[in-house]
C-alpha cells in the first residue's frame, strides 16, 4: 500500500438543522493526527522524544520549533537534516506521521528533561510533568529581544493581520493560528494547526529551517495567551506576544520576569497591557 500525505482538511457529509429546515451537505473538518518527534545526532541512534496531535503540513518547521522551544537546541544550532521517518516497521498510515531530526552534535539538553520517550500530548496540551511552580517557570530563555516592538496603535491592527494567514480556518472553523510580525506589524511568517501551541513551533520552525532569525518583534496568536505560549515566546527571545484572548496568572508572571511585553483582548478598537 503507497502512503499518502495527510492534507490539512478532510471532506465529511453533514446534517445541518435551522428552524426552517434541516438539509444534508458536504462540509469540511480540520485533520487532527498524531505526528511522532524523533531525535539522532553522531553516535547516537534516533529515538522518540515527543508525539503530539497535529494537523498534517509544515512537520518538518514543527519538529524543528519543538526542539527550540524545550531548549534541547540552542539558538543557530545545526539541524543536519529533517525528514519523514523510512522505518520498515512503520505502517503506510504512519509514514508521515513519524519525523525524524538529526543534529549535528548532541543536544543542549537531555530530551528527557521534560517529557520521557513514551510520553505524548493531546493537540491543546503545553507544559506538563512539572511538579512545582518555580519549576514552571525554569524553563529555556532566548537572548532578550533589543529591537522596538510594536506600539498600541499598531497591537490593534494584528488579530486582522493574523487573519489573513487562517485560510484553513476559513474553512473548517477548527484550527489556530500564529503569526511573527515586526514592529510595524508586517508579516514575517503565519502558520495554522489544530493545537495553540503546534501553531508557534511551526513558525519558530519555519524561521530556523529557512536560515532566518528566529526571534522578532512580536508573536501573534489567536486565542488565549496561556503559559505555553509565552513560555515558547520566551525561548524563542520573541520581544512581545499578542493575543486575542486573555491571558492567566502563570503567563503574567514570566513574561514580566522574562520582560516579555504581553498585550491580552486585542481588537481592533482596543488592546490591555498586562506586562
């Protein structure tokens, strides 16, 4: 049997129901499926070291952001090569389901230090295994943004900006996005995926396999800034995070002791600073 790519929408037929009417129609649902992260470098054969629900597309910049984001490669570190896993043991229907990411050298840091080899997260889940909250809060920091980052008159523009990269959203309903932006609010890079957190490890992906700097400005992100997504911000040296939502207690906290500028509640005719 010859794989085929998971696209990012699946056709499905539906009932739908008014208090007119009710009719049968084709509509469509944003995939959700499981992508499996493995990590080798010299010496060292791959082995699995996270599984998290995805929507199919740009798996390559995810495993790529994922890895950055936990801090087990640094800022400019070689990633020799990405690519779908050929493991004969594998089934046709995992084949792009599994990737495999081979460094240079080894990791900055265990694989292990957060999440162990058989671990997996659901498409919503960010942070978890932490038994304390200090131990939250000690996680990867990029070098600090030094550069501007946008003003309140510009906060305001980019939920509108972000949405003109939610194309799938367009037609599902069903998918997140995010979105690196400079100062002036010009996009840099937009990605969407079923789970918040998959969305950010995408664009920080996208940025360090395209050879570009992978911290900027301003992150963008379509719905609530919960800890996760600062957290990914923070590693990343991201200069301010905006979000549509509002943002908890726990993301407040670092973002200020990271000097992470956190906008909550933006629209279009207004905007909340919280750090």
């Amino acid at each position: 049997m010859t794989a085929r790519r998971p696209g990012p929408t699946v056709r499905t037929r539906v009932r739908e129901f008014d208090e007119k009417a009710e009719r049968e129609r084709e509509d469509r649902l944003a995939t959700e499926e499981p992508l499996e992260i493995r990590l080798a470098w010299p010496g060292a054969a791959a082995r699995r070291v996270w599984v998290t629900m995805r929507t199919p597309g740009h798996d390559f910049e995810l495993a790529a952001g994922w890895l950055r984001h936990e801090g087990i490669v640094e800022a400019g570190a070689a990633i020799r090569g990405v690519a779908y896993c050929t493991d004969e043991a594998l089934t046709a229907e995992q084949e792009f389901n599994v990737v495999t990411v081979t460094l240079a050298g080894p990791p900055a840091r265990d694989p292990g230090h957060r999440h162990d080899a058989a671990s997996s997260g659901s498409s919503a889940c960010g942070v978890c295994g932490k038994d304390s909250v200090a131990a939250v809060l000690d996680v990867p920091r990029g070098e600090r943004w030094a550069g501007p980052v946008p003003p309140p008159e510009v906060v305001r523009t980019l939920p509108d900006r972000l949405g003109e990269q939610q194309q799938v959203f367009t037609r599902t309903g069903g998918v997140h996005a995010a979105a690196l932006v400079d100062a002036d609010g010009v996009v840099l890079v937009g990605r969407e995926d079923i789970g918040r957190h998959n969305a950010v490890d995408k664009v920080t992906g996208a940025r360090i396999l395209g050879a570009a700097p992978e911290a900027g400005a301003c992150l963008v992100v379509s719905g609530r800034a919960g800890f996760e997504l600062v957290q990914k911000a923070v590693a990343a040296g991201t200069g301010s995070l905006v979000a549509v939502g509002a943002p908890s207690s726990l993301s407040v906290r670092l973002a200020e002791e990271a000097g992470l500028v956190l906008y909550g509640f933006v629209s279009a005719d207004r905007c909340v600073r919280y750090a």
